[in-house]
C-alpha cells in the first residue's frame, strides 16, 4: 500500500508540473506571439509554459493594434476564443491549458 501511495504523489508531482500556470488578467505586460495564419483568416499559437487565453487574446489583439490592447478591448474577443477553442483544449477546461496544445484564433471583427 505504501509503494501506490508514492506512486500517486509522483503522478500528481508530474501533472502539476507540467501545465501551464495561469496569471493575473490585469497583467499589462506585451508578450509577442507567433501567429500562424490558417484558413479563412483564422490564425493559430501554440502553448507555451505560463501562456493562457487571456494573454494570447491580448497579444494578438495588441499585435493587430500595434499598441496596448485595454482590458474593455480584449473581453469580447478572449470570449470568442474560449468558446472556439473549448471543445478542443485537453483538459476540456479554458483555464487548464497545456504547453504545446495548439490554440486557434479567429478574427477579429
């Protein structure tokens, strides 16, 4: 019993590591992103440690912009792209995202 037991926490330190850490919405920083342009404009980032939606919606928005998006201006545009992406992310929650994973980003309006 003692062995499962040490081999839990060691699965649960492995999956704690591993996923990327969601920061503050209010963070001004510009973060740069690579955009992939994919079909009918639609483009798409890959995850990458500390990334979540909010500040990949921000970067893209703020690299269309070609200044600092504010938060009135990101809100609509991060709500698209957690129901675009919802149904593909691997934990199937928006909040829980992984490096690597693969995030669509359609246009903005």
């Amino acid at each position: 019993m003692r062995w499962g037991k040490r081999l839990g926490i060691t699965i649960v330190a492995f999956l704690i590591s591993s996923v990327a850490v969601a920061e503050s919405a209010g963070d001004d920083t510009f973060v740069p992103v690579a955009i992939r342009a994919g079909s009918a404009g639609r483009g798409s980032v890959v995850v990458e440690p500390g990334d979540h939606l909010w500040k990949l919606s921000a970067a893209h928005i703020e690299s269309l912009l070609g200044r600092p998006a504010q938060p009135e201006e990101v809100t609509p545009y991060w709500l698209t792209v957690v129901e675009v992406n919802r149904d593909q992310l691997q934990s199937g929650d928006p909040d829980l995202i992984y490096p690597g994973e693969l995030i669509s980003l359609p246009p903005h309006p």
